[in-house]
C-alpha cells in the first residue's frame, strides 16, 4: 500500500467510525464524544463517589459547591464511550443546582439530555446518576458533620 493510499485508508476508516457513532448516540452525544466536557478528577471535591457496575465498569462523579449550589463537577470513566457521554451530561446537569434539585437528575433525565443511546448501553446513564447521587450524598454527610 503506497502512502497515499494508507492515509485514504486511514481517512475513511475515520469516517466510518464517526458515522457509526453518530448513528448510535445522536448529533449531541456523538458532538460530546469528540469533545468530551467536564471530564476530569476534581481536587478536594465537596462531594464525590465511585461506583462500579455490574457491566464491570466504574463512574466516579466530582463536585465542588459555593452556596450550597455545585459550582463545578466532572466525571471520571474507564468504561465505554456511552459511559464518558453520561458521565460528562450528568456532571452537565449537575452545574448550577441545589442538593433538592440535584435529587431530581435521574438515568431518564441523563437519556434525555443526550437525545439517544444505544439500547444495550441505557444502563450507563442509570450508573451516571446512581453516581451523582452518591457524590450528593457525600456532600449532605460532610455538610450535616458541619465541615
Ligand atoms: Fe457499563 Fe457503559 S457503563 S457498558
């Protein structure tokens, strides 16, 4: 194969995978893939939590709070593509809310924010929430011991 041809090769391999991620998360998942937001590890967070699974993958979920509001969060994945778009749209949802309306952000509300995932993956959004809360529940514990 000349180099040429390997870069043609190499380009609409690209392509492919870009259509076929497009096709399984939507034009704002796929937009979230290539540019995965709020992803990253927070330091000394106000809340945080890690759970696995029983995909085997684990979520954790960062958050930092100035009035009782999240001022900043992020997620961290080693799991799937689905799990990095749930993760980042979850941390998305989580911005700017108090402890009650961060108990309302659910898997479906995850889903819905993202527009589309693939059927076999919906659980990744239910374990980007479940993640949330846990890291919610870190804040409210540290917050009522009165840190
Ligand atoms: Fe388990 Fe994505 S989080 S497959």
């Amino acid at each position: 194969m000349t180099m040429e041809n390997f870069d043609d090769f190499v380009n609409n391999l690209q392509e492919q995978i870009f259509d076929e991620a497009r096709d399984a998360y939507g034009e704002k998942g796929f937009q979230r893939w290539r540019n995965p937001l709020f992803h990253g590890k927070i330091e000394s967070p106000d809340g945080q939590a890690r759970l696995t699974g029983d995909c085997g993958d684990t979520m954790e979920i960062f958050l930092k709070f100035e009035n009782d509001r999240v001022k900043q969060a992020s997620y961290f994945t080693d799991g799937c593509a689905s799990s990095a778009i749930c993760g980042s749209f979850a941390a998305e949802l989580a911005m700017g809310k108090d402890p009650d309306e961060l108990t309302d952000i659910t898997g479906d509300s995850v889903l819905k924010e993202i527009g589309r995932l693939p059927e076999t993956d919906m659980h990744c959004a239910s374990l980007a929430a479940a993640t949330l809360q846990e890291a919610l529940s870190n804040y409210m514990s540290v917050r009522r011991k009165g840190k």
